[in-house]
C-alpha cells in the first residue's frame, strides 16, 4: 500500500483511529519539550540534565514521557554497563522530522503569547461581573 492509500484511510476523527492515540500523545506539553530540548542538544542528553532543562517536571512525568517517546521510535535510549549505569537520550531520525512542526508550534506561541495573555484576561472579567438579580416571581419587567 503506498502512502497516498495509507494516508487516506486514516480518519483521526475516528474514536478508534491508530493516528488519534498518536495525536494524544504529541498534544502533551511535556513531549513537545522533551523532543525541543532534546533537538537543541548537541549530542545525547543524560536523563537528570533533561530534569534540569524542563523546570517543573516531575521524575515520574519525564520517565513516563520518555518510554512514550522511546515507544513510538522518536526517542533513542542508551544504556552504558557502568556502575552505576550510564543512560542517555538522544532524539531519533523520526523525531527530528517531528521537529519541525513542534518548532513552528513554539515560534507560534512565543508570536501570540500576548494576544492569547490579554483575550485570556477580557474573558475572565467578563467572567467576574456578577450578574444582575432575577425581579422576584410574579412582578413586572
């Protein structure tokens, strides 16, 4: 099957589309920070340097998000018999592909962070202003 035929037959849409859990799992902001930084890198990345790149992540949150991404091929991990063991990470071929679009992500929102920080605000003014009492049942508008 070529890739016209193969693209064509995924429907993201579909609840039980394969695409859609892979969609799930790029949205996350943790992945798209992880294949950043490790994109930035200029050769493998040890696991407590990437703990120390991604403010606010947590031990649990980078470990699941690197075995997601180990997962689905855009993550590549070394293990090196040292005592104690070596690990390090580095982003594959097909991460790097991945990159550009994540980049244009980032670019996006570094673009649009204002506009989004003050529609952000005007909604949640609007959302402050209590609204007007109800007359009592039975009077006159």
């Amino acid at each position: 099957m070529d890739t016209t035929q193969r693209a064509s037959s995924v429907d993201a849409f579909l609840r039980d589309c394969p695409a859609r859990q892979l969609l799930g799992v790029l949205a996350d902001k943790w992945v798209l920070l992880v294949l950043g930084t490790l994109r930035a890198a200029e050769g493998p990345v040890r696991f407590n340097e990437l703990r120390r790149r991604l403010d606010g992540i947590t031990q649990k949150m980078l470990t699941k998000t690197l075995r997601d991404l180990e997962r689905d091929g855009l993550v590549r991990r070394a293990v090196y018999p040292t005592v104690p063991p070596r690990v390090e990470y580095s982003i594959t071929a097909l991460g790097a592909d991945l990159g550009g679009i994540s980049a244009a992500m980032g670019a996006w929102v570094v673009r649009h962070h204002d506009e989004i920080a003050a529609a952000r605000a005007e909604f949640d003014a609007a959302r402050a202003v209590e609204p007007a009492p109800l007359p009592p049942a039975g009077t006159a508008r």
